[in-house]
C-alpha cells in the first residue's frame, strides 16, 4: 500500500531512522562512515579486514603479491582516520597533536572505492569467483546504503545487519584458503584466537551498555493492563516506544514516537504544530509512556495539553524504586463536572456527594457491580 497510496520506496521504519543529516562521501567524520567504523570497531570486522582482501585475491601467484600490497596499503590510509589508536597512544601519556588535512581524508576515501574494485578484477579468474565476487557485492551495496543514509540512531548497527551472511560466507572462504597454506597442527590457533577476541570485545559492550530486553517492556505493558483493568477500559490508546513487547503484549492502539510502526509519526520531525494536531487533537492516547530522552526529543511536555495528563505511581523495577514517566489521561478519573444524576449529600463544610449512578444495571450472579461516584471539594 506504501507504493499505491504514498508513493514510498521504502517501509516505513527506514523514514523513521533516517537522520537529517545529507550525504558527505568525504565527510570522514559525519554520521555515515563514523557508523561505519564505530560497528567495524565493536564487532572486530574491521581488524579482518585485510583477511577479507585477501579472500579475493588469494595467496598464490602475482595475484597473492597484489593481494598482500593492497592489504598493507589499505592498513596504512586507515590508521590516521582511526581514532582508538591515538586514544590509546595517549593513555599512555604521550600527547599527540594530529590534526589530519582534507587531501588525507580525499585519499582514503578513494583508495576505499578504488580498492573495492581492485581485489575483484584480481580474483577473476580464481576458482570459486562467481559466488565470491557475489558475497562481497551484497557486502559492499549494505556498506554503501548505511554510509548514505547516515545510519541507524540506535546501537543495534541494524542498517548493516544484511551484510552479515555474505561477510561470514567471505570470512569461512579465506580462513579455508590460509588454513590450505598452513600446518594442520597449528590451524585451529588463530581460528580460536579470533573467536575469542571476538566474543570478549561483544561481551563486555553488552555488559557495558545492556540492551532494553523484550520482558522489560513487558513490564510496562502489564502495568498498562493493570491501570485500563482499573479504570474499566476495554481497548484504548497508548503513546510508547518498544514497539515489538508492544505489539506482541499488548492490546492497544499504538502512538509510536519513534515512528517504526506509525506513519504520520514516522515522516515528521515532532514538529510542534504537528503534535499539537496529530498527538493531542487526534489520537489523544489514554496512556502514555513519556520521560527523560524521549520527553526531550518529541518536545511534548511543551505543550498547554501536557496537562491533560497525570503521572501515576509507575511499577516497580527494583526494590525500592519505581519506573517513572507512566502517564493517564486526567479526564478518566477527573472531570470538571459531573454528567450524571444528581444526588447531592454535604460531608462537612469542605467535602460533597454530587452524585452516583450503576453503570450497569443487571449484573449476573457472581458479577461485579460498577459504581460511577462524584465528589466535589
């Protein structure tokens, strides 16, 4: 419907990442080729590199020099752009005051392009190029769109995630071709060595900075469940993020601020007219789930309607603590005036029965009795 109805090429949550920010191919430092070296540096795909060249152009033969040549080359016009070298050079208490010129930049970037094609013309003829040359084409389309679009806002490196059955098909394919050269007794030494590596550097940043798992989220869709029980509302609206416990848990409406699965919210910037009219003049959730980053990013408790809202007490996340940021509708449980019958009883000077009323009238045996009571103070 995307193609028919809005002429999008793409789904919706690609318009829902995509960062503002314009494409720079030399831009070294801009958002696209910085995502790309923060993922090359997280997931050690960066340090196999010259393993990948290598893969294309084989050991054997001039090819095998060339390989090695460009390999070297390629090391050398990436180190002064890196910037986990010079942190660690200073760490260690020696100051370096490198600032890199434009023509530097220009270079690598080119040498980049230029050796994407060398490595393939090389390894034409090799056995096996077809299905090689094809890995390393899907590899490097996947590189291409990440770096023009900027990349992904979030950690995950997901606008890089389709590369990686064609990188572990180039990864098998040359650790096959060294482990041919080398004595079988001592194959399997780096292979462990890589896995290892690997596995600790992920490790520690997943320790480091955990993830929001799926049963967090379900959390604070129970909790959601728990207030709709309590104010007696079948099926209602909720503005969140974490859209997969969202969906999967829950049985709301959904005002996604992230914009992955809503359109209106996915091709605007929080702009503050459209949150004014599509958030609080539309959709008006029930319940919202807004604090700290996201509060600040959508700009909502900007608004005069930030008011209609409540913060309830939250769920507890630990002993002792709450999760903030649980907001309902004021009109739910307040109202300004009350619409029912009236049957006024004074309490004192300071409190009044305005009235009550059975919402239902007939309830089967066994059945709760719903009482609507208004008091004025």
């Amino acid at each position: 419907w995307r193609y028919i109805y809005f002429a999008w090429e793409f789904p919706n949550t690609y318009y829902a990442k995509l960062n503002d920010e314009k494409f720079q191919p030399f831009g070294w430092n801009r958002r696209g080729w910085h995502y790309l070296r923060n993922f090359a540096l997280v997931s050690t795909y960066g340090f196999l590199l010259p393993l990948f060249l290598l893969g294309q152009t084989g050991l054997d033969g001039w090819r095998g020099r060339l390989g090695r040549t460009i390999a070297v080359v390629t090391v050398l016009f990436l180190l002064p752009g890196l910037g986990w070298p010079f942190l660690l050079v200073e760490r260690a208490g020696w100051e370096v005051g490198f600032s890199e010129p434009t023509w530097s930049v220009a270079s690598r970037i080119g040498w980049l392009v230029a050796m994407c094609f060398f490595v393939v013309v090389i390894g034409l003829e090799r056995s096996g190029s077809v299905p090689r040359i094809l890995a390393w084409v899907l590899t490097l389309v996947t590189i291409f769109f990440a770096v023009f679009s900027g990349g992904d806002w979030m950690d995950g490196y997901r606008w890089l995630a389709m590369a990686s059955v064609p990188m572990a098909i180039l990864f098998s394919d040359a650790i096959r071709m060294i482990a041919s050269k080398w004595s079988r007794r001592w194959v399997w030494l780096p292979l462990l060595a890589t896995v290892l590596i690997a596995n600790v550097v992920n490790a520690t940043r997943l320790v480091s900075y955990p993830e929001t798992s799926m049963y967090s989220v379900y959390r604070r869709v129970a909790y959601v469940h728990h207030l709709m029980d309590r104010l007696d509302i079948d099926y209602g609206t909720v503005m969140d993020v974490d859209m997969g416990a969202n969906m999967w848990w829950g049985k709301s409406h959904i005002v996604d601020m992230a914009g992955l699965v809503d359109v209106s919210m996915g091709h605007h910037e929080w702009e503050k007219p459209f949150i004014k009219e599509y958030v609080y003049g539309q959709r008006q959730p029930e319940f919202a789930h807004v604090h700290s980053h996201w509060e600040r990013k959508t700009g909502l408790s900007r608004h005069v309607e930030w008011k209609r809202y409540i913060e309830v007490p939250g769920y507890p996340v630990s002993r002792g603590s709450r999760h903030v940021g649980n907001l309902v509708r004021r009109d739910l449980f307040v109202r300004s005036s009350w619409e029912g019958t009236p049957r006024n009883v004074a309490f004192g000077q300071n409190s009044e029965l305005v009235g009550w009323d059975v919402v239902v009238a007939e309830v089967a045996p066994g059945g709760l009795l719903e009482l609507d009571v208004g008091f004025r103070r």
